[in-house]
C-alpha cells in the first residue's frame, strides 16, 4: 500500500483512505447481513416441516368427517365437501418423499404417503358403494377406512414427535451461531476500525515525514551549511515535487560555488603559465619551421639528381631516379582522385622497375591486354592508388621469400560486359583465415606486413566497392600452400560504374 501511495497527490491520497474505508465497511456490512439472513432464514424454516404435519392431519381429519358426514346423510354439500378435503389433502401428500431412502423421516413420509393413497381409495370405494346404495360394501369400506386413517393418524403424531425434536436441536445450534455471529460481527468492527486507524497513521507520515525532513535540510542551508546531506525524495505528490525542486537548487548552488572556486584556481594557473609560454612559443615556431619540409622539395630534389645523372650520363641512375619521382608524384596526387586503367597500369610499371633495381631483377613481370580492351584503357575509370597496393602485397606477401623464380601477371580482359583486371603471383598463397579477413573487411593492422605502404587490401576493397557502388567487385583467390594468389577485380561497363 505505501509504494503506490509515492505516486499520487496528497488529494488522491486522502480520497483513497477514505474510498477504502468505505468499501471496506461496506463489505464488512454486506457480510454480515448476508449471514445474519441466512440463519434467520434457516430458524424460520426449521419448524416448517412440523406445521406442515400438522396440516396434513388437520386435512386427514376433514376428509374422514367429510365421508362420515356424506354416509350418513347423504347430502350433495357433503359430497362437496368430501371432494374439497380430498383434493386438499392429496394436495398436502404430494409435499412428502416418495423416494427410496435410509433416512427414517424420510422412509416415514414415505409410508404415510404410501397409507394415505390407500386410505383415499378406500373412501372413494365407500362414497361409490353409498352411491349405489350397497350398504354391505359401504360398511366394509367405511370400516378399512377408518381402522387406516386412525393408524396413519397415528403415524402422522409419532412422525410430528420427532421432527419437533430434530427441529428443537437445530434451533439450538441456530441459536448459538447467531450469537457467535454477533460476536465476530463485533470483532470484525473493531478491527476495521484499528485497520482504518493504521491506514490513516501512514498516509499522514507519507506526507508529513517528508516536510519534517525538508525543514531540517532548509534550515541547515539557510545557516550557510550547503554540504549537508540531502533528503532522499521517493514520492511525487506535492511535497515531493517541492523537495526534488529544492535538492535541485542545493545542487545547482553546490556547483557554482565550485565552479567559482575552480575558476579562480585556473586563473590564477593561467597567470602562473603565462610567461612560461611566452618564453617557449618563439622556441616551439622555430621547430615548427625547421620541421616542415615541402614535398615540392623532395620532387625538386629527385629532378636534380635526375639532371646531374643525365649530364654524367648515367641513363640507369636517371631512369631510375625518374621512376621514383613519378611514382611519388602519382602517389600525392592521385591517392584521392579518379584515373583513368592506363595510368594505374604505368605506375605498376614503374613500381616493378623501382623493385627490380631494388632487388636485382628477382621479381619477372608480365602484362597482357586483350585486343579488344586495349584501345579502351583511357576512358577505363577507377580510384587511385588500386593496382599498386596489390602488387606491394604480391612482392611482400608472395614471392620476396620463395626459393623459386618469382612472377607476376597482370591481365586485362573483357568478360560479360565487365572489365576485368586480373594480378596473379606463384607466390607462398594466403591462408585461409586470412583470405576470409580480407573478403569481410576484418583485416587487422597486426595482420599486414611492416613493410606496406599503409594502403591494405582492405582499403581497396572498400574504396572499390564505394566507388562501383555493389559488393561484388572484388575477389582473391588462392589454391593452397605454395600455389600463389589470383586477384580479380570486376569493374562494370566501360565507365565509372553505376
């Protein structure tokens, strides 16, 4: 009961008490009326079976007086009068069992009903024979009849005798119920009351004890005390909404108050810093400067050698240096960009050549275009930085640590209105755990060779398929250990792909 009282206003707080009150009263009373009938009903049917009794012999007697009469004077009121008795007595007898039973009243009503049937037909057989003037006949009638109506009389009396008994004990026990009634009637009362009471004591504690605790908590803030211990509000009626309202602001003056604080401790830091950061920032501008270096630089830098190689005419060493100039060039502009297949093609070109001198010439390279695609290489779209990635991890990945003669393909063909592009190793191959990573795009930063370049296969895949805007734009392949690795990448019409 006190949960859901939190919730209400102190109003709906007090209509409940008082509408429980009342149901309860009211259903208290509705008991006891209900029982209180109940045994009043029972005492006024106990001694119905009795007066019923009495009935039926009142009615025996008529019937026999009326045939008596109607012998003896043979009168048509008489027979009126038989007829009437008759049919009221027959009338009573339909009241009493006619059923099998054990149980001794009951086989009583039985017996009697069962004598009075007979004792009927007797009367009619003497009330005929009258009639028609048989005295002999009437007489024996006459005669059966009554020796039978003064038994069943009789049965009736000793029949009455022992309902009334019965009927006297049940009263008794009637009696006494409706006396124990009474008392729990007066007990019940008394603990509606106390019940009443206690629900009254809680609700005013539910809105009381609240405000006391509110009270305190004001006066304490009110001396200047704001880190006292705030009332735990756990009700929304009225008082709970002022109590939550007055934590808030408690609250909110706890946090200005420090903010203050903070704010005078950050000044008067901010003061202590100043000159300190005045002192480092000519320092820190200069280390910026020396710091930068322009890739503009780095490209001036690679031409100069390039031109210093051309003059002493050193053609390998100027190749050389203009490859790797290109290649770092295509690298900074064309990361971010669209080009065109061509391109990508001759920056794997000059990537292989940079590796060759690299590493001696240990890396064979092939390329193929098919005829048919050949004349479309500059109007062939796609990201930047594509092919390059994948040849890096071919080098890396594939062949830089085989015993055998290592070679990579590259192969353009058309296939179902696609290009494909096709970069194939007969390298160490990929496991397939790792394969599954790259296909889902769950390949980690520890799963990459320190020697990439940070563009991953991942990478491509992703730009690939944000690019061609569908999923099915990439594939690897790899038949097992030692085996190599086939990349295929599908790019749709002839065009950027939509």
């Amino acid at each position: 009961m006190k949960q859901p009282l939190r919730n209400l206003t102190i109003q709906n707080k007090l209509l409940v008490v008082v509408v429980f009150s009342m149901m309860v009263i009211l259903l208290v009373n509705i008991f006891l009326f209900a029982n209180v009938n109940d045994i009043v009903k029972r005492l006024d049917d106990i001694y119905v079976s009795n007066v019923n009794l009495n009935d039926l012999s009142d009615a025996l007697g008529s019937v026999q007086t009326s045939m008596t009469q109607y012998l003896n004077t043979k009168t048509s009121d008489a027979m009126e009068s038989y007829y009437k008795d008759t049919k009221t007595f027959g009338t009573l007898l339909e009241m009493l069992n006619d059923r099998p039973t054990s149980n001794e009243p009951k086989l009583m009503e039985k017996n009697i009903r069962r004598m009075s049937y007979s004792y009927l037909r007797l009367t009619n057989q003497a009330i005929e024979a009258k009639r028609g003037r048989n005295v002999e006949k009437y007489n024996r009638y006459y005669e059966d009849a009554t020796e039978l109506y003064h038994y069943i009389a009789s049965y009736i009396y000793s029949l009455n005798n022992k309902q009334f008994k019965t009927n006297s004990d049940s009263y008794e026990v009637l009696s006494f119920s409706l006396r124990y009634l009474e008392i729990v009637s007066s007990a019940v009362l008394v603990l509606v009351a106390l019940g009443n009471t206690f629900l009254i004591i809680l609700v005013t504690r539910n809105i009381t004890n609240p405000l006391k605790a509110l009270v305190e908590v004001a006066n304490e803030v009110g001396e200047g005390n704001f880190n006292i211990e705030l009332p735990d509000v756990s009700t929304n009626d009225e008082v709970g909404v002022v109590s939550k309202a007055f934590n808030k602001m408690v609250i909110s003056m706890r946090s200005y108050i420090d903010r203050i604080k903070q704010n005078m401790k950050t000044e008067r830091a901010l003061k202590e810093k100043e000159l300190m950061m005045e002192n480092h920032l000519k320092d820190a501008q200069l280390k910026y400067l020396q710091a930068q270096i322009s890739p503009h630089f780095l490209f001036n830098t690679l031409n100069a050698g390039a031109q210093l190689a051309m003059m002493e005419e050193a053609d390998r060493t100027y190749e050389y240096i203009q490859k790797a100039a290109e290649l770092f060039r295509y690298n900074m502009k064309k990361n971010n960009e669209i080009v065109t297949l061509r391109e990508e093609m001759e920056l794997v070109d000059n990537y292989i050549y940079i590796l060759n001198v690299r590493f001696s010439g240990e890396i064979h390279y092939e390329k193929s275009v098919e005829s048919g695609v050949a004349d479309k290489l500059d109007r062939i779209m796609l990201p930047g930085m594509i092919l390059q990635p994948i040849v890096e991890n071919s080098v890396n990945h594939g062949i830089r640590d085989i015993s055998w003669k290592g070679l990579i393909t590259l192969h353009v063909y058309e296939k179902e209105e696609h290009i494909c592009i096709e970069m194939k190793d007969n390298g160490i191959g990929i496991r397939p755990e790792i394969l599954n990573k790259i296909m889902t795009g769950t390949l980690k930063e520890e799963d990459l060779s320190k020697a990439s370049n940070g563009i991953g296969l991942d990478n491509v895949t992703s730009r690939l398929r944000l690019f061609c805007d569908r999923e099915d734009v990439f594939e690897i392949f790899s038949e097992g250990e030692g085996k190599g690795t086939t990349v295929r990448i599908y790019l749709p019409g002839y065009g950027r792909c939509d």
